[in-house]
C-alpha cells in the first residue's frame, strides 16, 4: 500500500508542481502584455509595509467584521498548515510516525497548528453557509455573488474543507498510536484519538498512509486545476494579491480614489498641445490597459464586496464593477495567445482565437463586443468599488479609461454630453450660460463681496479665495449655498475674494466622462489664473471642485492650501468666530437632520467628520444616519458627468438615495454638495408628487442650517 501511495503522490505533485508554475509564467507573460505602468515602484519600503499590513493584517476584508475574520483564519491556514501537507509527504514516502525535524513533536506547534485546522474548519463552514445564505437562487441581482462562478468557489470552499479534515483525521491516527492520556500535543484532535485507539497498529499506519495520500492528492488536485483555469480568480488571488496591493496606486496605502491618473501614453505624458501621431489616447483594446490593470483583472475574486455597494447595480442598470473586471479579464486571457503570436503565426491560431483577437472592446454585445456602451456610461465614478474591494482593484481609472478613448478617438458618447461639451468649450460652465451671470448670486448680499481686479489687486489681500464654482454661481439651488457661505465668512469676520468672471469650470465633468482634452483647456487656464492671482488659500463648497482644485491641479504643477466649506466653518464654529444659536424655548422638539455624504467628499477625499461635527453642534437638532453612510454611503447619481445624461435604464439612483433618505423620518436632507442638491431635491420633488415623502421635507446645505441658527443670534460672531 505504502509504494502505491508513493507513486500516485509522486507523479501527481511532479505533473501538477510543473502545470502551476507553466501556468503562473503564463500569468505573467499575460500581465506583461499591458502599457507601463508610472509611478508603481515608489517608496518601496513603504509598499512593503502597506502590503503586509493590509495582508497579514487583512485591514480591508475586515471593512466586513465576521466575514473579515472568517477569511483570516483560512487565509493563514493556508499558509501555516503548509507545514502539516510537507508532514503529509514524510509518513507517505517513510513512516506512519515521520514528523518535521525539532519542531515536528513541539507541543506549541501541534497545540497551534490544530487550534488554526479547527479555527479554519469553522470560517470556511461559515463562509459556505454566507455563500449559501446570500445565493442568487433567492436573492437575485441583490445578491453580491450574482454572476460570480460558483463552480470554482465550492471547489475552493470544498478543497478547504477537506484538508482540514485530512488534518485532523491524521493527527487522531497519530494520536491514537502514541496512546497517552490528554496533552497539549493532542489538545483538540484527543477526542478523535480515544475513537481510533481501539484499532491495531497495522490498521493505525495503513489509515495514515491513506488519509496523508488523499491529503496529498487533494492539494495537488486543487494545484492541477487552478494551473487549467487561469481566470480562476478565487483561487489565484492567493499568489496575485500580494504584488496587486504592493505595486498599488498609493504606497502608503490609500485607495485609487481622488484625482484621476494623467493620461500616458506608452508609459510617457501626453503633451495636449502637441500631441504625437501614434499616441494611445485611452484604452480601446483591452492590451491599452497598463500592466497593472491586467493584474487587476486577474486578481478579482468574485467576492462582489464591489457589486453590493454599486449604486447602478442596485438600481438595475447592467454596470457591475465585479463582472465588469471578470469580462475584462476573460477577454485578456482569451486574447493573449493572439497578442503574443507574430503576424505569420496568427493565421495559424484557431478560429476562436483569431476571432476574440479581432473583437471590439467597447460596443453593442449582439455584435461581438465586450462591453456594451451601456456599462461604461453606467458608472458615477463614486469609488463605492473602489473602497470596498480588498484587494486594491481600481475599477473607476478603468472605466475612465475606456471613456476616454470613445470620447477622443471614436467620439462615441451619449447625446446629452455634446451640449456638457459644447458649454464647457464655449462658455466655460456645462450649462452653456453666459460667464457675466457668474455675480449674480451676490447681487442681494447686504454687504459688497469683493472681486480680484476690481476691489482686491491680489489674493493676498485676503485670507481665502472663495471658489464659487459652476453650479454655485448658475444653479438656483446651489446659489443660495453659496450666498450662506459669503455671509458666514463675512459674519465670521473672514476676508475672501472670488473671481467673478476670470472663473471657469474645474474641468471635472469633462474629465470624469473621457474629455481630456477639455479638462486640460479648462484647467491649464485655472491653474494660470491662479498662479498670477497668488492663491494660496481656497475654500469650496462644491465637492467636485474640492477635489479637482485639491488633487488635479497638482499634476499641472499648482499647489494650494484647498478646504471645503465644511471644514472651514466647523473650525470657525469651534473657535466661536460663529455662535449657533437653539431654536425659541417653546420649539422643544429637536428636528431630525440626516446627512448625505457626497462622493467626491467622503470616499474620494475621506472628509467624514467635518460635517457631522458641524451638524452636532447646531443646538436643536437631531442628526440621523441613513443605512447606508460614510464610506458605504450611497451616491446621488450626478458623479461622472451622469448629472447631465439620462438615466432611462433601472430606478433613478437620486429616487434610490432618496427614499432612504425619506426613511430616517428626518425633516431635513443636509449635504455639502451642490450636485447631490439637486439631485436629491429632484427625487424629493418626485417622491412628493408620488405622495411617498411629506411636503415639508426639504434638501439644504450644511451652510445653510449654519446661518439658520447663527441668525437667531443676528449673526454677530462669538
């Protein structure tokens, strides 16, 4: 028994060792298929440490406590019972009683090494019973796991589960042939030795051999079948994670989020004013994607963190960044035998893949290509994906990405973007409106707002810059946000300054739907403008502009102290220059408040707080969170430029945020964002006209519940 037991592992550890290392040069040949990749391989001591930190520390999984916590414990049985698989080897090929040399009868690494098999048994049995619990079959497109194979991960789930068994099992044979009364050597397998002792010595060795075969036999048969599915993401992010969240795009450890990544080239700056006849503008073959997208693909596990959150998947659009990245990858791997054929061999290939060489990446499915357009304009940018994937896929560069290239090259965009386009181009702000409204929010302002050239030569005759922004100068709505900040910083006794007509829109719209081309224009002229007027200090309130001014400005070469409105005025709150004042004695109910993070706020720019302690210190009222918040808060649906598209398919994500919104029983929806404004008062006014929501719930920002309660004191500072 024992020489057929040798053979059979044998040759299954030779052919299988051999298949998996084929397959992960393959891997990497496929990976390298992509454009350079810039910056990667800064600060490296820094990406080590951020790399183990998030591994061993497993800091994102644990974003989801129990699941977190279930996937530690196999994720470091994987790696610690390695020992118990080369312990396997030695009681096949020598003895029933073979143990690892000076550790192999430590008590310390037995006792641990079956508390982590017992751990490991109970989270991967709790992991299956969450894959069950959470299946399609009974939640549908709600489940995370929609779409997800499920084929590859029982065979993973299953393959866990029976090494720990194997383990286990074998360390009740070896006990049972030691026959000692209970040790720490045997602490939780003892039970299982009591069972077996009964049997003979032969019978003891004879199971040994059998279960450390089968042991054996089934790590190498998990070996064999990740080697022929190289797409098997839920098996290969166990090796691939590791150099995905290293050669990340923060080293020390922030998310993808924020500003967007310049435009290159073959890994070389695009010079805008100038650019080169062979340049790759954006990605319109999935081999246009960098290196370290490739990787991306390759690492996704299918877990769906990123499809829960998504607020187009919710609201039954047909964008889900998890099958998005599974398409993407599958498209990659069935193309690389192409790609990496010379023109003389690729007549030669098969017709399948000679036929998935030719497909188009972006384009309608019934005719061949491989994502439809209907995905890439899905998406809001909100970076819910981002966030919450764990291991640092960045969905929201690639999609930009791809917008960009129908953008600028094949000039396939929604309709409704032409005339976004046509007004920023033209009149310097999507709404196509004349520049010399950009005053008119100051017109009925009991005090004179100061203009640079006009009342202020330099901005360093004031404090602050107050960017108005686009939405804030034009939009109804947002004038009045803008109106309260002019008069919180006047009560408060802070100088600021705007430049009326010398401002143009950031960019970000053009930027966030594939128009570089636009956000350069539009840019380069701010960043100028600003330079010669010697800003220095900025406060916004329109999160777009924060984190356009704040982040992307710094790639044109600008650096500026940049706040957004409600950071600034919890600070001068705290430091009593603005004294919120309770509502009259007999208004004794407090009114419920609950705020909206915006996107571009929260998640892109991590400024949680500031809000929230501002809307805490207003006397009266009581802030309620809405199910989903802070880093899982759900989008207003305006990002990405979907704020001027249409949104024909699936509920309206603005309606979706509402109705949780609604649901709190608050009185008012505060935000800190002109764009979740107006679309959370659009779907306010839609639940209200549906009579879902009460006619006197209202949609405000922060700003203008400041000064609400700062007038009760006739806004004199404190």
């Amino acid at each position: 028994m024992q020489a057929a037991a040798i053979i059979i592992c044998a040759v299954s550890t030779l052919v299988a060792v051999a298949l998996v290392a084929k397959s992960g040069a393959g891997i990497v040949r496929t990976v390298r298929l992509g454009q350079p990749a810039v910056g990667r391989t800064d600060n490296p001591t820094q990406r080590w440490v951020t790399m183990l930190t998030e591994t061993l520390g497993h800091t994102r999984m644990l974003k989801w406590t129990l699941i977190g916590a279930a996937h530690w414990f196999v994720f470091v049985g994987f790696g610690l019972l390695f020992f118990t698989l080369v312990t396997a080897y030695g009681q096949v090929f020598a003895h029933p009683d073979w143990a690892l040399p000076i550790i192999g009868h430590f008590w310390p690494y037995e006792f641990v090494s079956e508390l982590i098999t017992v751990i490991m048994l109970v989270a991967i049995v709790a992991l299956i019973a969450i894959r069950q619990r959470n299946h399609p079959r009974t939640l549908g497109r709600k489940s995370r796991f929609f779409g997800s194979r499920f084929w590859q991960a029982y065979y993973v789930e299953y393959t866990i589960l029976a090494i720990g068994v194997c383990i286990m099992l074998l360390r009740g044979f070896e006990g049972a042939r030691v026959d000692t009364p209970w040790d720490l050597h045997f602490a939780f397998s003892y039970p299982l030795a009591v069972l077996f002792s009964g049997l003979s010595d032969g019978a003891l060795a004879n199971a040994i051999w059998v279960t450390a075969t089968v042991k054996i036999l089934v790590s190498m048969a998990w070996f064999l079948t990740i080697a022929l599915n190289l797409t098997m993401g839920v098996a290969w992010h166990r090796f691939t994670a590791f150099p995905n969240i290293w050669f990340r795009r923060e080293a020390t450890g922030g998310t993808a989020l924020g500003p967007l990544q310049p435009m290159h080239s073959r890994g070389e700056p695009i010079n805008f004013e100038d650019p080169g006849e062979d340049d790759i503008f954006g990605v319109g073959n999935v081999e246009d994607f960098t290196w370290k997208g490739l990787l991306d693909f390759t690492t996704c596990t299918e877990c769906g963190r990123c499809q829960s959150q998504c607020p187009a998947w919710n609201t039954e659009k047909p964008l889900s960044p998890k099958l998005l990245m599974m398409d993407l990858r599958q498209h990659a791997y069935a193309k690389a035998p192409y790609l990496q054929a010379t023109e003389a061999e690729r007549k030669e290939l098969p017709e399948h893949v000679q036929a998935e060489g030719e497909r188009v990446l972006v384009g309608p499915l019934d005719s061949g290509a491989v994502i439809d357009p209907d995905v890439l304009w899905s998406c809001t940018t909100c970076g819910a994906c981002v966030e919450q994937c764990p291991v640092d896929i960045e969905h929201v560069d690639h999609i930009v990405d791809m917008r960009r290239y129908q953008v600028l090259v094949e000039s396939s965009f929604p309709s409704e973007l032409n005339q976004l386009f046509r007004g920023l181009e033209s009149k310097g702000n999507p709404w196509n409106l004349n520049p010399s409204g950009r005053l008119d929010w100051a017109k009925d302002l009991p005090f004179e707002v100061k203009v640079l050239g006009a009342d202020v030569e330099s901005l360093g005759e004031v404090e602050y810059l107050f960017w108005v922004g686009c939405a804030g100068a034009f939009e109804d709505r947002a004038k009045k946000t803008t109106q309260a900040m002019a008069e919180l910083l006047d009560a408060a006794g802070v100088s600021f300054a705007v430049l009326g007509e010398g401002e143009t829109c950031t960019g970000d719209p053009a930027r966030r739907a594939g128009n570089e081309f636009v956000f350069q224009m539009l840019a380069q002229q701010n960043v100028e403008v600003l330079k010669v007027a010697g800003a220095s200090k900025v406060v916004v309130t329109c999160a777009h502009c924060f984190n356009t001014i704040k982040n992307e400005y710094q790639q044109l070469g600008l650096e500026l102290e940049v706040v957004h409105h409600t950071q600034l005025l919890n600070r001068l709150v705290r430091e009593r220059k603005l004294r919120p004042v309770a509502p009259s004695a007999h208004d004794t109910a407090a009114m419920p408040i609950t705020y909206h993070d915006p996107c571009y706020l929260g998640r892109h720019n991590q400024v949680y707080t500031p809000p929230r302690e501002l809307l805490g210190a207003l006397p009266g009222v009581e802030v309620r969170e809405m199910e989903r918040s802070g880093n899982r808060s759900f989008c207003c649906g305006a990002g990405g430029a979907r704020m001027w598209m249409e949104e024909p398919i699936g509920k309206r994500i603005n309606l979706e945020r509402s109705d949780e919104a609604v649901a709190t029983g608050a009185e008012r929806i505060a935000t800190a964002c002109p764009f979740c404004r107006v679309m959370l008062s659009d779907g306010l006014t839609q639940k209200q006209a549906d009579g879902t929501a009460g006619e006197d719930v209202q949609v405000v920002d922060v700003a203008q519940l400041l000064l609400e309660s700062v007038r009760r004191g006739d806004g004199q500072p404190g």
